[in-house]
C-alpha cells in the first residue's frame, strides 16, 4: 500500500489537523489493525515531513477522539475499540433535528438535575450558583456576553444535585450545550432582550433551589429549557404535551 502523502498545507497551524485525518482514516480503513502500535513519532515526523511536536499533537488528538491509547513506555497504539468512551453530539445546533435533540437532552439531565440541586444543595454550593447568577447581571450592565457565566451556572447546578455523576457529564457537554446558549447573549441576542429573558429565568431556578422546593426547581428549569429553544426557533415537545 502506499503511504497516504500530505498536500502542500498554507496554513502551518492546521498540520496536525491534516495529519491527524490522514491517520485516521488509516486506523479506520484498517491499514493499522486494532491494537497495533503506530510508527514512532520519528518515523511519521519524517514519512508527512513535519516536525515532530505537529506529530504529537496529531496523536493528542486521536487520543481524544478514542482511537489511539497510550502505554506506558512503548508508545501509542490503536485503540481495541474504536471510540470506545468518547460521546458526540453529531450536528447540535447546526441542524434543526441536531438541535431539537440538544435541548430534549438538556431537558432530561438539567431539570433531573435542578430537582436534586433543590433537595441537596450545600450553603457553599449555594453561594456558586448565585455567583454565576452575579456574573450575569453584571454582563447584562456592561453589555457584555454572559454565555460563560450562563455554562457555570448550568454546571454548578449539576454539581450542587449531589451525584457526582449528573456534575461531571454536564461539565463533559458544556461545550456542545454552551453552543445553545451563545446565541442569546451575542449583541443581537441582548438588544432583543433575549439574555435579559434567560437572567431572569435563572434567577427563578436560583430561587426556587434555594428555597429547598423541589416541584418549583422543576417548573423553573423547564420553563428556562423550553424558552431557551424557542428563542432559537426550536420546539420542543414535553412527555405532557405528547400525549395531548
């Protein structure tokens, strides 16, 4: 077989993301077989003529992707199954469906977690959330964007419902949900009054979780979620409204 061969790249900073894909499509045709350990970082460095840190962050990234793995002391191999642990999103906002099955999947975890956040949470726990809140006023005042407030509101939340679990999946989406989020605290997004809307929708879900009441946390979060999506011009349809 012959070696796949690099174009001529214009732009230097992407040589890891082209030599990431032409391993990868190596690993996934089967031209590297699962479990087999890839060339060293020399060898690759020399066959793609790159240096050798364009090689590592090149694996870096099929590490992240699920389809190398490293040992200790003799390289990097290909995954025995690929992707095995890695969870993607698909198309998310970029598609009307991809974006429907974000907020159905917010739904899901968020109001379970705002539900638990209500009966569980601690004072100091308590004192995080209503910090984000704090950071979105006064990203409100200035103008600014808030989305980064409004990602650690989410998460402190998911932290504060006492499973370990709820917190650390939502702090692994944050990214994919922050996406979501962007959009109602971009400049048109706040002239619309749109991060207006959200702020005060979080500060409800922050009242209601202190308050210890749980069915109110519940409405809260819903209310938020479903607002959300239809400042996206995305509806979503609740179990209740399913059945009609």
């Amino acid at each position: 077989m012959t070696p796949d061969r690099l174009p001529r790249i214009l732009r230097p900073h992407r040589l890891s993301e082209e030599v990431g894909a032409v391993l990868d499509r190596r690993i996934r045709s089967g031209a590297f077989a699962p479990g087999e350990r890839l060339p060293t970082e020399a060898r690759l460095s020399e066959e793609f003529e790159v240096s050798r840190a364009v090689v590592r962050e090149a694996i870096a990234r099929l590490k992240a992707e699920g389809l190398v793995e490293s040992r200790q002391g003799a390289g990097a191999f290909v995954a025995r199954r690929l992707g095995a642990g890695i969870f993607r999103m698909g198309p998310g906002l970029a598609e009307a469906d991809g974006a429907l099955d974000i907020f159905e999947l917010r739904l899901i975890v968020e109001v379970a977690a705002a539900e638990r956040a209500a009966l569980r949470r601690t004072p100091e726990q308590l004192e995080v959330i209503a910090s984000a809140l704090a950071r979105m006023d006064v990203a409100l005042d200035r103008g600014e964007d808030g989305a980064t407030a409004d990602d650690d509101f989410h998460c402190a939340i998911a932290a504060a419902s006492g499973n370990p679990l709820i917190g650390r999946f939502v702090a692994f989406v944050s990214q994919e949900f922050s996406a979501s989020r962007a959009p109602t605290w971009s400049a048109e997004g706040v002239s619309r009054g749109l991060a207006r809307a959200a702020r005060d929708e979080h500060r409800a879900l922050f009242e209601a979780i202190a308050a210890g009441d749980v069915e109110a946390a519940r409405q809260a979060a819903q209310r938020h979620l479903l607002s959300a999506a239809g400042r996206l011009g995305v509806v979503v349809p609740t179990p209740h409204a399913a059945r009609g």
